[in-house]
C-alpha cells in the first residue's frame, strides 16, 4: 500500500477512551504512555474523506471494537473509524503468549534466547500492525509507524503486554 500522504496528515493529539475498562496495572499504563508519546512525535494518519489534517483523536477498545474518532484540529465534524477486532484477537493472544515468555525469560535465560524471543515478539508485533493496518483501510489510511503504535495501544487497551514497538 503505497499512500501519499501530506506533512498534515498526522495525529497531533490523542486521549484514550478507557471509561468502560478496568483500571490499567502500571506496566500497561506506563506502555500506553510510551506508546501514545511515540506516536504523536511520528505519524501519518489521515481517515478516508478527510479534509486537512492534523487531527484530534480519540481512541476507543470497547464491545470488540476499535473506534478511532479524528477531528481536524482546526475545527470540523469528527470522521469515525470503526471496525470489529475479530480478526486481531487471535494475534493479540498470540503477542500475549510471546511477551509473556519474553519477560519470563529475561529473569531466567542466557541473552541468545532473550534474543530470539525478542525476534519473535518483534515480528508477531510488526504482524498486527499490518493486519491492524489492513483492518482500517478502507477507513483511513495510516503509515507502519502510526499502525505499529496504534496496535500497541489495543493491545495495551485488550489487557496484552505490549512492548515492541
């Protein structure tokens, strides 16, 4: 997917809509942090029928969804993108199983192992983002930095661990 997208076509500022979610431990909370200040210092996001960018937005993990709410910064009806997660879970589960043995291995094992779990954590990561990335495009088009983030933001929103930026 190759998108042309203008120096506007950027997050600028995101809030997380946790309302409906138990409270975060403080190993997610400090991920989202990371992940959300990531994301902000480099993206390209842009929803489909967009005006100019940058956008307000507001992210939602709620009833198997995920829902992106964006408003152009300088104003203007909000765009929504929303689609089921059905599909991601299995990779989130997957990420989980993987980050899981990677935190248990860096208490445990020698650093070759810690460095092929963390290849693997790496590129099971990198997988839902694409397939983050492929889920929305027909509603936004974003480049693999913003998916790479936003993934790690559902993945911290569903409960997973979420380290791999």
């Amino acid at each position: 997917m190759s998108t042309e997208f203008a120096e506007t076509d950027r997050i600028a500022s995101l809030e997380i809509d946790d309302a409906d979610l138990p409270p975060p431990s403080p190993e997610i909370d400090q991920e989202r942090r990371v992940a959300v200040y990531e994301l902000l210092e480099e993206n390209r996001f842009r929803p489909s029928g967009a005006g100019e960018g940058p956008f307000e937005a507001t992210l939602r993990v709620a009833d198997n969804r995920i829902r992106i709410e964006a408003r152009p910064a300088n104003g203007g009806a909000p765009l929504v993108v929303d689609a089921p997660l059905g599909s991601l879970k299995p990779i989130v589960g997957d990420y989980r199983a993987i980050c899981d043995s990677y935190y248990a291995a860096v208490r445990n094992l020698p650093p070759s192992q810690i460095e092929a779990l963390d290849q693997t954590r790496r590129e099971v990561h990198q997988e839902g983002a694409a397939a983050l990335r492929k889920r929305l495009s027909e509603q936004a088009s974003m480049d693999e930095d913003a998916a790479r983030r936003l993934f790690t933001l559902v993945c911290a929103l569903m409960g997973a661990p979420s380290g791999a930026g």
